[in-house]
C-alpha cells in the first residue's frame, strides 16, 4: 500500500517541478490528475471485491425490482428505463464516499492536500477514477438488464451507451463533490444520498427518458432534447464542482 | 368593482409595498427593531388576507376553494425570494468569510424550508378537491418537492458538521450549488410533464384577484424578512453565548489552578 502511494506522490511531485511556462503548467495540472485517477484505479484493480460487489449488489436491485414490478414481460419492459437509472443511482451512491474513506483512514488526503499545484486536481482526478469505475459497473448493469426484463439492446447500443455517459458524467460529479464533505461526517451513509438524490432528479428524468424513448423505438420520442438537458446538466455540475471544491477539501 | 379600477388599486399596491419595501428592510436589518417588526408584519400579513378573502368573488369552477391561492401562491413567491438569499450570502461568505453572511444564508435557507413545505402543503390542500389527488407529478409540485429536499439537505448538512468554519464553508458550497439547481429543476419537470394551468401571476389572474394577491405577496415578502432577521438574530446570538461560556469555562480553568 505504501509503495503505491509514494509512487503516485513522486508521480505529483516529479511534475511539478519544473512548472515555467503556463503550457507546462497546464500539462503539469493533466499529470497530476493523471497520477490521481492511476493510484485510484490501481486500488480498485488489486481490491477487486470492491468492484465485485457494486457490480453484484447492481445485478441484485435489478432482480428485485423484477420481482416487485411482477412477472408480466410488458410491464417489465415499460418500467425497465427508470428501473436501470435507479439502480444505477442507488449501487453508485455506495462507491463515491469509499474513494474518500480509504484516504482518509490512512490520512493521505491531507498529503494529498499538501502536494503542490492546484488542489482542483483531486477532485478532476477522482471524478474520472469514479466515472470509470461506475461506466464499467454499468456495462455489467445493462448487460443483466437486458436479459431481466428482455431489452433489445445490441439495435440501440451506440445512442444508449451515449446517454448513459452523460448521465453518469453528471451523476458522477455531484457524487464526488458530495463525497468529499459527507464521508468526512458522522452520518455519511444517509447524507450523501440526502444531499446528491434531490439534486439529481433533472438528471434522472432526463436519463430515464431518454433511455425509454430509446427502448421503445417511438418517434414520438425526443431524445436529443433529453440528450441536450443532460449535456447542460453535466457543464453546469463539472464546472460549479471544480470551482466549489477548493472550499470543500481547504482544510 | 370593474377591471379597470381593479388594476389601478393593484398598480397603487405594487408601488405603496415597493416604498414600504425600504423601511421593512431597515428594521429587519436592527435588533431593537425585531419586535416591532414582528408585531407589524402579523398585523399586515392578517390584514392581507382579510382583504383576500373579502372582496374577491368566489371563482367559477373552484368556488371558495380557490381563495387558498391568497397563501399558497405569495409563499411560492417567498421561497423563491429565500433560496435567492441563499445563493448570494453563500457567494459573500466565500469571497469575504465573514461569519454574518454564513449566518444569513442559513436563517434564509431555514425560513425558505418552511415557507417551500407551506407552499406545498397548501398545493395538496388545493390539489385534492380539484384534481383529486393530494400529490401529482405536475411541474410545480413536483419543483416544490424537489426544492424542499434541497433545501432539507442544506439544512441537514449543517446540523451534522460540527466545526464551524468547516460548516460555513461547507454549506456555502452547496448553497451554491444547490441554487443553480433551482432553473434547472424548474426546466426539466416542466419538459416533463405539462398538464397544470399557466402560472398565476397578476397578468393571467382576473382583475377581481389581482388586489388580494399584490397585498399577499408583499404580506409574505415581509413575513419572510422577519423570519430571516428573527433566525439570524437568534444564530448571532447563539454564536455569542457559546463565547462567553467559553471564556468563562477557561476563566474558571484559570482560578481552579
């Protein structure tokens, strides 16, 4: 574990060295964040229960929710696209404060902290450590869901994996904005979905909708409108985040 | 009462709470000022909704039911105004970090609490007899609602961080962020469903209301001064309580020794 992390701080500390000319302050700023999301991922690949489970307990939800719409296979399908955004919602919750907890355990966050540059790179490197982790559980999440509730999946894989990235971007940079107070608090199991779930209700409207017109191959539908609705979503959050984190993580 | 003369008494309305607005706003901003406004903002706030209900005609399909709108519609507009308040002391306790914007921010989003759930308790009492239903997916419920949870996860945030500049700054954070959420709730539920009437707002109201909801909605401007000023006052106090017993704790400390 220590010889992960004294190569990820050489990693922080090697590049921000020689920081001269803005050009190279610039790609100092994407090393940095690079070494940020390398050291994340690498925890997650050699702890691979973590990755297991979240992907496991997802396949779970979606079975359960099977159970509780009932066995007709039309309902099912109708109900699929929110059944797919909730159980994103609810298996991706349980990831965002994990990122923050084993740091803290160790006390490296305040290392962390500590390294010079801007402090804006935890959080962009944490939002694609997690963006990544969670758009992998997801490929496993479509995947049960497609043979739970009878999906046709393969004819609308290009324009459904594109708002599931949106969604997930979006998803994804509230999650480790709130993290980053919520694991740090007595109570961080309930207010981190306290705080992120009523934020997130336009991108859950927007996702299921998107995701059902979709399914349902209707013209009627108005995906691109709901594609655009998530876009701006995913601008305002990443920008407001990267911006409000330097309060959050000051201390 | 005719239309025309309806509206001229409303315009006059408008105009009188706009001036009433400066020495409302003064003596929110006075602690020896509290009690007197207290006292002057029932009294406003009764008789606004005294005239309401008095001379405005029962509605055409709704009856005397619709005469809710005299409460349900001003405190919609004050929560608003209160999440508002919210934003821009949050923005002024980052830029200055001075303990009175953090405090503001939080009376504000506390008053804005409880005037959002009002708005929404009054939307179901409307919503049951008309619709037939105490709770539907319609925009503006459904903004209420989601503004409420927002609102409640500012306020819950607070109540768990117990040191206090991290919970300024914490809760400035979301109050930021959580506030440019606001439009975009608004926009997204309303994609989402439309099947409620247009907004009231004096322009699309009969000119027979427009005199009762200009009065209450200066009535719940008012009131929601007096509640952010009344809980700032307490929180200031509070703040000033602990430092003195703190002081007096170490003083005792001191003497023990």
């Amino acid at each position: 574990m220590s010889g992960q992390w004294r190569m990820a701080g050489d990693l922080i500390m090697d590049v921000s060295i020689d920081e001269t000319s803005p050009r190279q302050g610039m790609r100092a700023e994407w090393s940095r964040i690079a070494a940020i999301v390398w050291k994340d991922l690498t925890m997650e690949r050699r702890a691979k229960a973590n990755f297991n489970s979240v992907a496991f307990l997802a396949a779970l939800i979606l079975l359960m929710f099977a159970f509780a719409i009932g066995p007709d296979a039309e309902t099912l399908r109708t109900a699929a696209g929110g059944v797919i955004w909730l159980t994103v919602l609810f298996s991706g919750v349980l990831s965002f404060n994990r990122a923050y907890e084993q740091e803290l355990e160790g006390g490296s966050l305040d290392m962390l902290v500590l390294y010079p540059g801007d402090r804006r790179a935890i959080y962009v490197g944490k939002l694609i450590a997690n963006l990544t982790f969670l758009l992998l559980v997801e490929v496993i999440l479509l995947v049960v869901a497609g043979v739970l509730y009878d999906l046709p999946l393969l004819g609308i894989a290009l324009p459904l994996s594109l708002v599931v990235f949106l969604g997930t971007v979006g998803f994804v940079a509230l999650g480790t904005f709130y993290a980053a107070m919520a694991s740090r608090l007595r109570a961080r199991e309930v207010l981190l979905p306290l705080l992120l779930f009523p934020m997130l209700i336009p991108l859950l409207i927007a996702s299921v909708e998107a995701t059902n017109d979709l399914l349902s191959g209707s013209a009627m539908g108005n995906v691109g409108g709901w594609m655009r609705l998530l876009l701006v979503f995913d601008v305002i959050f990443v920008a407001a985040s990267v911006m409000a984190f330097e309060y959050v993580i000051e201390d | 009462m005719d239309a025309a003369t309806a509206k001229t008494v409303g315009d006059i309305i408008g105009l009188a709470g706009l001036v009433l607005l400066v020495p409302v706003g003064w003596a929110a901003t006075r602690r020896r000022m509290l009690a007197p406004l207290g006292v002057f903002v029932f009294l406003f706030v009764v008789a606004s909704q005294a005239t309401g209900l008095l001379i405005s005609p029962p509605e055409r399909g709704m009856g005397d039911l619709q005469k809710i709108m005299y409460v349900h519609v001003p405190s919609a507009w004050a929560f608003m105004i209160a999440f508002f308040i919210v934003f821009v002391a949050s923005i002024l306790y980052l830029w200055r970090r001075q303990v009175h914007h953090d405090r503001l921010a939080a009376a504000a989003a506390e008053a804005g609490a409880v005037l959002t759930a009002l708005a929404l308790a009054q939307g179901m009492i409307w919503g049951k007899p008309t619709w037939g239903v105490w709770w539907t997916p319609d925009p503006r419920i459904a903004f209420t609602t989601v503004v409420l949870m927002i609102f409640a996860g500012y306020i819950a945030l607070r109540a768990f961080t117990d040191d206090e500049d991290r919970r300024a700054r914490w809760s400035a954070a979301v109050g930021i962020v959580g506030a440019l959420n606001v439009p975009v709730v608004y926009m997204s539920v309303r994609w989402w469903r439309t099947l409620h009437q247009p907004q009231s707002t004096p322009s699309t109201v009969d000119p027979a209301y427009i005199i009762g909801l200009r009065l209450n909605a200066f009535a719940f401007l008012f009131l929601l001064l007096f509640l952010v000023a009344l809980r700032y006052r307490a929180m200031m106090a509070d703040r000033k309580a602990d430092a003195i017993l703190e002081d007096r704790a170490l003083k005792e400390d001191v003497a023990h020794v």
